[in-house]
C-alpha cells in the first residue's frame, strides 16, 4: 500500500531528494512549498519502496495500512492534495538535483572559507550542514549561542508532548560531529564579543537568531498581570532559561489564547493535558509542578475570521481531537460540504460534538475579535466583540494568552524592516533598502531573515538560499579575508567568556540530560540553570 505522510512531517523535504517516482509534493521547487502545511505523497504513484520513510528525520512516513494514529484520515489528506492540485507535467520535473556536496566530488583544491553562525536553531544548523557538507569548498564554522543549551526552536518552541518532531535533532547532531565545526556556548555576540571582532575571524557572518519578540494586540489591558505572550509560556514550559522563573496563574478555571495557528493549538492542549501524560514528556520540571496544581478546566481559544480561515495546520487540528479526557468543541454552527477543505470537515466534526460529563474542554470560537482584557489589578475577563455583528462579550478568565504571533528583534548596526519585524536582505544578503547595496558579509536564515512562518523543515530551504547567495560572493571575491586565525579568536573569547562552554560540554549536557531523562522514563530532564550547566560540563571534563 502507498505509504503516507503523517502529522509530524517537518517539511525538509529530504524524502523528496529520494523518491524514485516524483510522488511526493509539493516540492521546494514548487510555489505552494513556501505555504504547505505538509508534504504528501501521491497514492496513485507511490510505488511502496520506502525509501522516503528511512530518510524521514521526524519519522513522519509509514506504510497506509500502519497502527498509527488517524491513519485513515490521514491517507484521505494526502489523496485530497493530489485531487485538488492535478499534476500537469510528467514524472520527475520537480526532482531536486544532487546537493553540490554530493555532485562536485573531486573538485581540486577547493577554496578555503570561514563563516560564522549566530544562533543555534534549526536554520543555524542547517545552514551550517549547507556549508560543511560540500565538496567545492573546505568549510569552517563557529557557531555562537548565547545560551549555555544549544537547540532553539527545537528545544524551546516545539511541544513536549510533540516528541516526534524533536527527532530531527538527529540531524544537527550529525552536523555538531562534522570535521570543522566550532561551538561557542553561553556567548552572546553583539555583548561578549563585538560582531566587528567575529566577522574580522571569518569570511562572513549568518545571523540566524530567529524571532525573540512577539506580536501585541493593542488593546486596554493587555499589560495587567495574568496577560501574556503565549512566546513566553512556551518558552517556561519548555525550559527556557531566561524564563524559567516565570510564574503563570492557573488558579481560574478558564484560560483565553487569542490565535488559532499551532502555536495557540499548543498552550491549549498544554493547559488541559493530563499531568502524568506531560509526566513522560521533556517538559521542564518547574512547569510540570505547576501544572499539576492548576485548575483550569477550558481553554477558549479566539479567531477574528471564520473557521474556514483558521490559523493551525490540518495535522494539528486533526489530533487536537483525539486527546484522552479532552472535549474540543466549536462555539457555534460550521457548515462544511463533502467537497470542503479538510480542515473545515474537521472542525464541523467538532461543532457537532458534545461536551462529556467530566471532561476538560478546549473550545474554538471563531469571528471574535478581543477589545480589552479587564480585572482589578489583574486579569479577570476578555471584553470581545463579534466581528461581523459587533455584538459585545465578557468572557470571564484568569489568563490570557496572546497567540497572534512571534517577532524577530533588531540587530544592532543592520537594516531592520520595522513592519515585517526582519532585516532588510535579498536572497539572504543582507542588504540596505534604500540603495540596494550589500551589507559585506552579513547574512540572514531563519524567522529573523523571512518572519515566523514555516515549519522546521522548511529552514532548510531558507537556509540554503543563504548559503547560496554567500558562496556567490565568495566566488565573486566580495567578502575580504579573516585578519584573524581561529585560535586567536577562541583564545578572544575565553578572555571575555571564561565559563564558555564548547561542543563537547554541550554534548556532555545532552548526555546527562537524556540520562536523567531515562531514569524517569523520560525522554529528558532539561537543565535550565546557567550554573548547573557548566557544572555538568565540568564533571564531564573531570
């Protein structure tokens, strides 16, 4: 039977490379790449070889007739892409070619090339893999991380629950290993050390921070205590260290998330997930305590248009309503033909549903807008307003979550696009708006380089467009040579940061985090101290 793509898919499109047929769509050569929730895979081609699976870093790809989850929706959503967008040329016209790592082997001598990377996310490491695994250049690359714990997105924004899409850490782990790659831990560029000083070590520099900031709504009240960015309540679940000591009050029997994309599909299943479910997950400690003390009970989640508008990705909301103990419930009619998006079929489902007796409730509420969060002190109740009719509502509530999305900060001494929340660049180049000019050597991937959107997967492509470009200009003899020799700017930095730590300290900490993790029958117990870090880095050097 053909095999399917399922929830967790990253959109790397590593299964596209290997697909012998062209069954698998839309690939990054393809417009509706840059938007698709997820790849699929055409049933009608699909020859069953299963080399898309083996490839698959997230373990997103099983056979159609498989005991996963949601199995038959699933074969359904993949059959509907290929109904609702007919391919109209032949086989193989989309095939990605060979990565020139793989196409140039025996290239003579190649030319010599340090690049640094700032940040240590998904886009990071893939540009970093972009750089150390071709064959036309001798690469080097540093990668600084301000924070003690490498892994970004991954680390601090995917789900705990999510384990699935945390295994493509595998593959920057793969890329931590290869020959001529540097790390430089608990080392903030721009404060311990000047981005003058790295690029004067390097060819170039790719600042692939991501987006720190977060969207607001503007409305009275969004500051009183109990209001926040749902940003930082993920980041305190999952063990962020600049918000571990974040306290949330979950002492009301009902939470209000603003938003309905994933990220808001997140903290609402988080908020009412049974804690011994969480209990087997990576979420960290203190949030674990906390949660297990709360009593919310609902979670109302608002979105300013109608269902067939929703935010969240068709997987998201699919599982959404298969969680034990949990009732998702539409606030109001949706209408959906057999002919309708899966998304809208799946959400008149759950507009027909009950709530059960006993059961927490996550309830979608569409065509809403928020006028102002109300409370004596602190948050007590959302004042919201329908969209179309403009009728007025209280919704009574303890806490209330902004999820209408995140937001890249400015770089000091780059081109910042204030209205996109990202630096100005083409292509990746960072470049000066008003003239057009590059910046030399400066270079963006990630949520900092195109804004929040996209799924893990899909900074591979991002990032490669960045190398790219980098390497064009390398070729071109634009970007000056390092004044400095590696050893002098490793010997720079442990004068200004003397408890940096390194590749080796990081992979000492993962190893005792998953240890630890082992011991609960977790798959890790993260460290969110500075402190305790270095320490676990210590012993391990001992």
């Amino acid at each position: 039977m053909a095999y399917v793509v399922t929830q967790n898919c990253c959109n790397d499109a590593t299964c596209v490379a290997v697909c012998p047929v062209d069954c698998i769509h839309p690939t990054p050569a393809e417009r509706d790449y840059q938007r698709t929730e997820m790849l699929y895979i055409d049933p009608g081609a699909c020859i069953d070889c299963g080399a898309c699976s083996d490839v698959c870093p997230v373990d997103a790809i099983v056979p159609g007739d498989a005991p996963a989850p949601d199995i038959d929706q699933y074969r359904e959503i993949n059959a509907e892409y290929f109904q609702r967008n007919p391919r109209s040329i032949g086989p193989g016209a989309h095939v990605q070619p060979l990565p020139l790592a793989l196409a140039t082997a025996g290239v003579a001598d190649p030319p010599a090339l340090r690049v640094a990377i700032v940040g240590s996310g998904p886009s990071a490491f893939y540009a970093a893999e972009e750089l150390l695994a071709r064959r036309d250049i001798a690469a080097e690359v540093t990668m600084f991380e301000r924070l003690p714990v490498a892994g970004g997105l991954v680390r601090f924004g995917v789900a705990p629950d999510h384990w699935h899409t945390k295994t493509v850490e595998r593959v920057f782990d793969r890329t931590a290993r290869r020959d001529g790659f540097t790390f430089h831990l608990g080392v903030e560029v721009g404060k311990d050390v000047t981005i003058d000083e790295v690029l004067a070590h390097h060819h170039a520099v790719i600042h692939a921070s991501g987006a720190a900031g977060d969207r607001r709504l503007g409305i009275p009240g969004e500051d009183l205590p109990g209001s926040h960015a749902a940003r930082e309540f993920v980041a305190w679940y999952n063990g962020h260290p600049d918000h571990a000591d974040r306290a949330f009050d979950l002492t009301a029997s009902r939470a209000v998330v603003v938003g309905n994309g994933n990220v808001a599909l997140d903290v609402a299943r988080i908020l009412v997930s049974d804690v011994e479910t969480l209990r087997r997950t990576d979420i960290a400690d203190h949030a674990l305590s906390a949660l297990a003390d709360s009593r919310i009970e609902e979670v109302v989640m608002l979105g300013r248009r109608g269902p067939e508008y929703a935010a969240c990705t068709t997987p998201e909301l699919l599982a959404l309503g298969s969680l034990q103990g949990i009732d998702v419930l539409v606030d109001g009619p949706v209408t959906a033909g057999p002919d309708a998006p899966t998304k809208l079929r799946i959400l008149a489902d759950y507009s027909r549903r009950e709530p059960t007796p006993g059961n927490k409730r996550i309830v979608l509420r569409f065509g809403t807008t928020p006028q102002e969060v109300t409370g004596d002190g602190r948050t007590a109740g959302l004042i919201v307003t329908g969209t179309d009719a403009g009728t007025e509502d209280r919704i009574e509530c303890g806490l209330v979550l902004r999820a209408v999305g995140y937001r890249g900060l400015p770089i000091a001494g780059l081109p910042f696009d204030e209205a996109a929340g990202t630096v100005a660049h083409v292509s990746g180049r960072v470049t000066l708006p008003d003239t057009g000019k590059a910046v030399a050597g400066h270079y963006v991937a990630g949520w900092i380089k195109r804004g929040a959107t996209g799924v893990i997967g899909t900074n591979r492509y991002c990032a490669a467009e960045t190398v790219e470009a980098l390497l064009a200009d390398h070729r071109a003899g634009l970007l000056p040579a390092p004044s400095g020799a590696s050893a002098d700017l490793a010997a720079l930095v442990r004068e200004r940061r003397p408890d940096a730590l390194g590749g080796a300290d990081w992979s000492a900490i993962d190893r005792f985090e998953r240890e630890r993790g082992r011991e609960a029958g977790r798959p890790r117990i993260k460290i969110v101290d500075a402190g305790q870090a270095a320490v676990v880095a210590g012993a391990a050097v001992r």
